[in-house]
C-alpha cells in the first residue's frame, strides 16, 4: 500500500505501536497485570504504583513522569507517627482528630504500656496557642500504640519521623523490613544525608517507597503529661516539602496538605530534591562559626555569655565564608545529577526569609537583633581557672554532638565526592575534634611532585563511623553517590 493511500487513521495507529513498542510499554504493562492476577494484592491501585515507580527507576524515558496521586483521603490515609516527642504527641493528637488512622512506634514495653493507657483510652489532649488558626483544646486517640515494628508498620500508607537526623540511623533498620511498597517515608525536619542514609539502610526496598522531607518540624512543643496532654507552643505557617524521586511531587504535596495544610493555613510549598534540604545552611553553619569566634582567641568568660546576641561581624564573616562553600557543593551536585535538581542558598537569605527586618543587612546582625534569640546563652558551663570562676564551653553539647559529626561532616563528605575545597569548614572540624577527642578529618601525606601551600585532609578518620557522611556509608565516589540518589 502506498503512502498516500493509507488512512490518517491507519497511520496514527502504526506510529502509536511503533511509540509503545519503543518504550517498552507492552512489557510493562503486562508485568503488572501478571502481578496482579497472581498476587491479588488488598491495595491494587498501590501495587500497580509501585510497579509503575520500579520500571521508571530503570527507564530514562519514565524518570520525569508526574507520579499519580491515589484518591488519599483523611478516611483512607493510615499514618504511624514514629516516637514520644512533644511534637509527636501533637500529630498523634491532631491527625487522629482529622479522622486519620494514627499509630505510634515507641522504643521500649514500658513506653509501649504507659501511653496506651493514657492516649487510646482518653486521647491525647493538645493545647494550640490562640494565635494558631485552631486555637485551644483538640483531642484525638491514636489506633494503637507499640514497640514492635511489626504491629503498626506494615498496615500504613505514610509513615512521619519527626527526629533529627542522626537517631534516623537506629529507627530505619527497626523499620525497614516491614515497610509496604508505595509507602511515602517523611521526616521531618529533613536534610541531613536523608537519601543517601534511607536508601542505604532500606537497599532494595528504597526503589519501592516515596523519600520526603519536611522543613520545618511543623510544631513546637512542651509535653506536660507523657502520653495525655501536650502544648503546641508554635504552629509553622510556612513549611516546604522535598522529595525523592523528584516526580512524586504531586504526592507528597497532597498528603502533607491533607494532614498539615488545610485546616492550619499553613503555606506549603515543593523545594525539589531531598539533597537540597541537606544544602539548607542551617545550624551547623551557623552554631560552630560563631562558638568558633568566642573560642579562638583563649578569652576567659567570667560571666555566662549571650549566644546569638553577641554575634558580630567576625562571627558573621565566617557563617558566609562557610555558606559560600556549601553552596559551590551543591553547584556541582546540581550540574552532576541527571534528574534532580540540588539548590544552594546564602545563610543570610536563608534566614532573612524567616526574619525579614530591613534593618538588618549582614547575617550576624539578622541574629544579634532577632528577639526570638535574644536570651539564649551560649552552650557554657561553669569552671575554674586558677581559682577563678570562668564559664567554659560544654563539649557535650548539641552544637558540637550534633552540628559537627551530622553537619560540618556531611558536607565535608560531600564536597569530597564533587572535588570541592572546603577551608573553612575544616578549619572548624579540625578546631573542635580536638576539643572533642575525635578524628573525622585526617591530614593526607603530601606529594612531593605536587607541593602543597597547605595541608590537605580527607575525611577518613576513626570516628567517621559516628558521622552521617556519605563515606559513613561507604559512598567514597560521586559515582557511587549518583547510582543511590540520582
């Protein structure tokens, strides 16, 4: 038959075959239905999601698919809230006042018995702040409280850690191995390496759940009775959510407005790759540069100093020197990554977003002149030095426990898989391992043929181990990092 004589319609058919046999779709298509006839799963719709997020995985074609959102209603959403925080007893409470299905998983039998008792009998009692869009009392009884993964894992859609980081890595090897596909995974507040940290923990699993971070933790809190009643203190009316794969954006949108966005009037807005949330210039951009400023001149503190109040332009000049090297890591993830997008942005428009005072025109003043910081004292605890009383800095404390290994240290790693120089960030680790008797960084021997006007380091010391850095998880290539977050 010769071209002219075929029909439009003939030909529009030929070219649909020749556009599904092209990209496999006929397989695909029938791996699922295969899949369903043989396992009839309880959640087809979920199943065939599932399915769908595997082959794109594989599929260049597919990866910049938008992920189809399930008809999620507060009716048919089962969320588990892991922990016993303050904030977790606020989502207990106000999620099972929506009508959602709410879980908790706690640490021990006796956590396990003591809020069972309390908040599925009479519900957990939460107290919202007048200037909250709901204000005053809210009672909502969580299904089932349990230690045992087992029992509340399995059954839910949507699973929220409100913890940082760092305890991440002892809950998500308790989980994994009972979480179902399709299951969107939410922490909160995020960042951290969370990607590289989930996926390395859950393996193959990973392919199968929705990664999401929400930043900020969306309630602060003071828990006044363990297990029954709890003060929401601050609702956050702006919250920005991140996910992994980028194109379950739809998804993760509508599940975080169906359970924090409608009756809260809360903003909430999509920031791309979870990888960005790590590149958020946060705390330990922040609390190590100015500890920094306080310490390195040897001054004794006779007298329990202000933290952010005595921020000045030293202190601020390190913050931005830190922040610059952040954000030429993320420059090079964002120009390495095929499929998502990593954003930098500058700590003083960081914070400048959340504190907007036009008077304020370098970061340090943005913090000496927050009143919300006003009265917070710097991490000090009272000593002597040649019988005088001094207050010197407590190494216990979380600027240091948390800001540098879960930190300073992740985005060292990381800039050591792009070939980032990160000198002012190692100028801040070298300072406080020694304060804190660790090795996370380690000078590298130098190179005769390549003569060096400074030490280098890597970050390959003993106690890398208790770091969230990529090569914690033995990620020592950005080749290796692309394979697990690209």
């Amino acid at each position: 038959m010769s071209e002219a004589s075929r029909s439009p319609k003939k030909v529009e058919d030929e070219e649909g075959a020749l556009y599904l046999q092209k990209h496999n779709i006929p397989s695909a298509l029938n791996k699922i239905l295969t899949l369903l006839v043989e396992t009839k799963p309880q959640r087809p719709h979920e199943c065939m999601l599932d399915e769908v997020m595997k082959i794109s995985q594989g599929n260049p074609c597919l990866r910049g698919m938008n992920y189809s959102v399930p008809a999620w209603t507060h009716d048919n959403l089962q969320v588990c809230v892991v922990g016993d925080s303050a904030p977790a007893h606020v989502m207990l409470s106000y999620f099972a006042s929506l009508g959602v299905a709410t879980t908790c998983l706690v640490t021990t039998v006796e956590d396990a018995s003591m809020m069972t008792s309390a908040a599925c009998v009479k519900g957990v009692r939460c107290q919202f702040p007048p200037h909250c869009e709901i204000s005053g009392d809210v009672y909502g009884s969580p299904h089932k409280i349990s230690c045992n993964p087992e029992k509340v894992i399995p059954h839910s859609n949507v699973i929220i850690l409100p913890v940082p980081s760092y305890l991440l890595l002892g809950i998500l090897p308790r989980i994994a191995p009972f979480i179902a596909p399709s299951t969107i995974l939410i922490a909160s507040p995020g960042g951290g390496g969370f990607d590289y940290i989930a996926k390395s923990i859950l393996a193959e699993k990973a392919s199968r759940v929705i990664l999401c971070s929400l930043f900020p933790l969306p309630f602060a809190a003071t828990l006044t009775d363990y297990g029954r009643e709890v003060l929401c203190d601050e609702f956050e009316t702006s919250l920005t959510v991140y996910a992994s794969p980028q194109y379950t954006e739809r998804a993760v949108m509508h599940v975080v407005s169906l359970l924090v966005g409608q009756r809260m009037d809360c903003e909430i807005t999509f920031g791309g790759s979870i990888m960005t949330s790590t590149m958020l210039p946060l705390g330990p951009c922040v609390h190590p540069s100015h500890l920094f400023r306080m310490l390195k001149d040897g001054v004794a503190h006779t007298s329990h100093p202000l933290f952010y109040a005595t921020m000045d332009a030293e202190s601020g000049k390190i913050m931005n020197n830190v922040s610059k090297e952040i954000s030429d890591i993320a420059r090079c993830l964002n120009s390495a990554l095929h499929h998502c997008d990593v954003e930098g942005v500058s700590v003083f428009d960081f914070e400048f977003a959340n504190y907007s005072n036009p008077d304020c025109h370098t970061i340090d003043q943005l913090y000496a002149h927050n009143p919300l910081y006003a009265n917070i004292r710097a991490p000090f605890k009272k000593g002597s030095h040649e019988g005088i009383g001094i207050y010197e800095l407590d190494i216990k404390c979380r600027y240091l426990i948390e800001d540098i290994p879960f930190g300073l240290c992740v985005w060292r790693g990381l800039a050591e898989l792009v070939g980032v120089e990160t000198p002012n960030i190692d100028k801040l680790i070298l300072f406080f391992q020694a304060m804190m008797d660790k090795r996370y960084l380690e000078a590298m021997k130098a190179d005769p043929e390549k003569p060096s006007t400074r030490p280098t380091y890597t970050l390959s010391g003993r106690d890398v181990c208790e770091t969230t850095a990529p090569q914690r998880f033995r990620i020592k290539t950005l080749d290796q990092l692309l394979q697990i977050i690209d």
